[in-house]
C-alpha cells in the first residue's frame, strides 16, 4: 500500500508550470490527473492521466475531494473558475497564476475564499507550453503561499489544513513555501520578475539597432540580461499587464535611477560612481542573503531561507507567518 | 624546434584579460611574458614568466621585437603608453581595452598610429584580477580590431602585417577577429556591453529596495539580467565613464523605450503589448543571427559569424575590412 502525502491533486492547464507539476507528482508516486486543451494526447501517450474536458476532470475531483490547482494563464482564469464553482463546488482550489490580487479579486467576486489559498512557483524557462515541461523544475525555488484569508479567519480550521496542503505540495516537488499576503507578493514579483521582463524587452530593441555588428559582438552580460526576451510574448504581456498596478511604480523607480545615472554620465566629467558603488553594494546585499545555498559544495542543497516551524491554526499562528514574510522565509508546516 | 605562430607576446597588466592572454599563449607554446604590479610573485609561482618592473619588460620586448599588448583599465593606460613610448620605441602595439576612441586619441597624442592596431575581446566573467583569469576565456569570443589607420595609409606594408598579427593572435587563442572601425566599435558595445551593466546596477538597486522577501521570491530572470552587477565597481565605472559620449545616447534610446511601455502599462486597459511582441522580435533577430553556433550539437563549435578572407595589404583590402564590419563578420587573414 502506497502513502500518499497528499489528496489526489487535478491540475486545470498543462503548460511549463501545470506540466512540470504534474511530472514531479506522478514521479513521486502521487494520485495526479488533469486538463489540457491541447496537449492531452500528447501528454497520455507519455502515460499521464489527462483530458480534454475540463468538466469531466472537475466532476471527478469533486468525487475525490482533490486538490484543484489552476495553472492556466491569468486571462483565462476567470473562465476556469465559473467551472470549479459549476462542477467542482467542495473542492480545494489553488493556483500558480503569477500575479496573486487579481486571482484573489476572482476568488472573492466568487465567495470562494473558504477553500482558496494561493500559490505562485518562483520557477520556469525562458520557454512554454506542455512540451516545455520538466521534472525537477520547482527543486530549490521559493513557492509564495498567500494568507489574507487567515488574518480575518484564524480560526477556521478547515483554511488552516488547506493552507499545510499546498505548503505540503510545493515541498513534495522540492519547492519552498514561502508565505506572503497577496498585495506584498504582487509588489515584489514586480521588482524581481517583471521588472527584468521588461528590461529584456526593451534591451532585445536597443540591442537589434545595432545591427549585425551589435549582435556579432555581444556576449554573456547582453545575453544574461535578454535571455528571458524569448519568453512568449502573450504570456509576458499578460504577466505585466495583470500587474500593471504595481509594476509601473516600479518601473518609475527603475527609470528614475537610470535617468540620473545618464545625468551624471553626460556631465564634465561624465561620472559613473554613485550607480557602479550603490549598485554593486546592493547586489551583494542580495547575494549575501542567499549566500549559503549557492556556495554549498555538498549535494544536499542547504537553503538560505530562514526555516520557522508553524501549526496551522494554532494560537499565535498568523502573527508567525507574518514575522516570516517580512524575512522572506519558508515556513515548515506540522 | 618548436614554431611560433606569433612573435614574443609582451602583456602589460594581468587581470581577467590579460591574464588569461598570457595562460591561453602559454599553453599553446607561444612566448609570452608580462608586467603586473601586485600578482607578479602569484603567477611565477604557477611557471609564467612575469616582472613587476614595467620597464624591464619593455625594454625586453624592444631587444625581441615583441607585440606589446595594453591590457591595463582605461584610466592608467596614457601612462602605460607613456612608457612603451619610452622603453619600445619600434615595439608594435595593441590593447584590450572596452572601449577604443579614448585609446586612440592618446595614440594619436603620442605619434604611435603606424604601429598601433586596437582591440577587444568580447569575453569576461563578472570577476576580475590575475585569480580569476582562466584558460579558453576567449573561445569563440569575438575580438574586435580596429582598422581606422588602414583607410588613411591602405598600402602601408608593416601596418598590414601587424594587423595581421593582431588577427592572428586572436585566433591562437580560439578568438575571432571582427574588424571594426573606432566609432562603430564604441557605439556598438555600448549597446550590447555597456548598457547591459547600467541596467544590472539600476535592477540591483530596485531588487534590493524589496528587501528579504524579494530576494527570497527572486530567480532566474532576476538573477540573469543582475550577474554583471557582481563586477568590481571601478570597472564598471571605467569603461562606462570612457564611453560615455556613445553610451548617453544609448541610454537616452532605452529609456525613452522604457517610458514609452511605463505609459501603455499606466492607461486604461494597461497593455503590454507593443513592447512584448516587438522585443521577443528582436530577440528572435539576434538569437537568428548567432543561430548555427548555438545550435550546433557537434563538438567543433561552428561559427555563425560570416567569414572573408582577406589578404592585408591587397588591392581593396580597406574595402573588404569595411564590408565584413557591416556584417559582423570575421576576417580570416592570409
């Protein structure tokens, strides 16, 4: 007899991040099945138990009581929950949708908070799609758990074992939960993803004015900091979009660094000081808290994430997850 | 008896550049020694042949008719040339330094033109000193090589055939010779080199202002478009200040870019998608252009890079150099 460490799980979209997950669950011997438009004969010919109906999946979840993740884009995520609320209306819903309050705005509009927690895999490819998809994709990355619903309703014992159910997911695959409230998720995401989305974008344009001579004589700091310009466009736009609400004072912040940076270097003498000295010092800071987990020569990846133990709906426990976000930590349910 | 491909190779300054010059000409059987002021006991234990008395070196390299290589940072190369101008008065001479109109004035100050041939490889890691020099640094590296001097004086012989040396020297250690002019080289690196490290600085500094939970949720598109950022601070600022009058335009084209999506985001309906579908275009042009190298699943890495043959000195040679430079071709001398 086989344990298992989690309720079936039916996964609603089958891309990069839907498909990845579904490989490292049913790698690791979880009951895990799901829907896909187009993939799916694809996806079955490989042994996975996928469908193209997204009713006949959601029926069955509601049969089992599964997990119901949605990974489909955000643009198509108000669609797929009027079909949980239709077919899967007891379910346990959670998403890997990468911007988290206008998910959560869905969730409400619906009266699904109750049984919604929502989750974000700081994970992926420059590339998509089912054929995209990995095993080991999530290994080591932060998986941003939302709370909101915790800090009106403590007590609600039910929230509370959904919550360790998706902090159990992300750690089947290897990812850490890291809990954070969905306004200051949206926020850092627009400094640490889509911000650099955006810079590839427009560094790829910059770049391709140079020409062919531009392009023969770029090399590794060009294609660090463009590589992620190959991403599908729809699926950047649609990230920046959704999260336009924080990413554009963002995008203020950044331009105005950039502009006094030109400033200074258009000036007799042009200088370059204060951006090449804060900047640096800055990233070392970054460096520094991650420091441990790159540096680690042993196998065992040790993670440079703080560790707090919490018991989900114990006295006290939202106050913990709290002191954890403002860390960045992951939290280790029990 | 063992033949060389290059006459003695005299490096003044061991970092990441000009130290791993002197390794890859090492291994490789060719004479090589140089002059570095702090690691010349470090790399004469490792068997190079190292002083840290510039003037002996040069007056070495005057007795063996060495090609001199300027491998120190923009600012103390006038008083580098200074020396060789005193030490290796009939030396040929060529240099690594990222930007190359600043280089060329103070050779033009100095009369040295008509044994002078600029370049720069288009390879680094974001470390720097004799420590972080390596072998096959340069491996299907671009190397810039300016050819302004030729298009004044075509049928100066020796000129031809230090410019061919310089081409050849780029070769032995697994390199491409790109002819370019001063101008079009520093506008060019502005764009693809220069560029990329101002906006790890800026990217550093906003990533940084999340504080803990966005260094926590940060991953590969953050840490992509950041790397350079770990490059030691005066670098950074030597070659930007340098180039500043071909990088502030530059910036002024990647900020107005920037400015531009910041207000589509801002409106109503946010969009994205100018930006989005036009970067992952030029994206796919650059990826296009360098494709066969990249793809290549052969062990003998092939070049994407246009390649002439091109005999230094002949009728129309400067004409040749001028349209292999449009293409960001590389010149393969004969």
């Amino acid at each position: 007899m086989t344990t298992h460490q989690l309720p079936p799980v039916c996964i609603l979209g089958l891309g990069l991040i839907g498909g990845s997950l579904m490989r490292d669950l049913h790698a690791r011997g979880e009951r895990v099945y799901g829907f896909t438009l187009h993939s799916a004969r694809g996806a079955r010919r490989e042994g996975f138990d996928v469908s193209n109906s997204v009713e006949e999946v959601l029926r069955r979840a509601e049969d089992e009581r599964a997990l119901v993740v949605v990974a489909v884009p955000m643009r198509a995520a108000a669609g797929v929950l009027d079909q949980v609320a239709e077919y899967a209306p007891s379910c346990w819903v959670t998403d890997v949708v990468s911007v988290k309050q206008p998910v959560y705005d869905l969730i409400v509009e619906r009266g699904m908070e109750a049984r919604y927690v929502g989750g974000h895999p700081m994970a992926g490819t420059e590339f998509s799609g089912w054929t995209a998809s990995q095993e080991g994709l999530f290994a080591g990355a932060a998986w941003a758990v939302t709370y909101d619903y915790a800090r009106e309703h403590p007590d609600d014992a039910s929230w509370a074992e959904l919550f360790t159910t998706v902090c159990r997911l992300a750690s089947v695959v290897g990812a850490e939960a890291v809990p954070v409230s969905v306004g200051r998720h949206d926020e850092a995401v627009a400094r640490v993803s889509h911000l650099p989305h955006v810079i590839a974008e427009a560094l790829a344009l910059v770049g391709d004015r140079g020409g062919t001579l531009a392009q023969s004589l770029s090399a590794g700091s060009f294609r660090g900091a463009t590589r992620v310009a190959s991403t599908a466009p729809e699926l950047v736009q649609n990230m920046c979009e959704t999260n336009a609400e924080s990413l554009v004072p963002v995008l203020d912040e950044y331009i105005a660094r950039l502009q006094s940076a030109r400033d200074a270097l258009a000036a007799t003498p042009p200088s370059m000081q204060e951006l090449a000295e804060s900047g640096h010092r800055a990233h070392l800071r970054m460096a520094a808290r991650k420091g441990a987990r790159r540096e680690s020569v042993s196998p065992v990846k040790i993670s440079s994430r703080p560790v707090m133990r919490v018991h989900p709906g114990a006295a006290g426990w939202v106050t913990q997850l709290t002191q954890i976000e403002s860390l960045g930590g992951r939290v280790e349910v029990f």
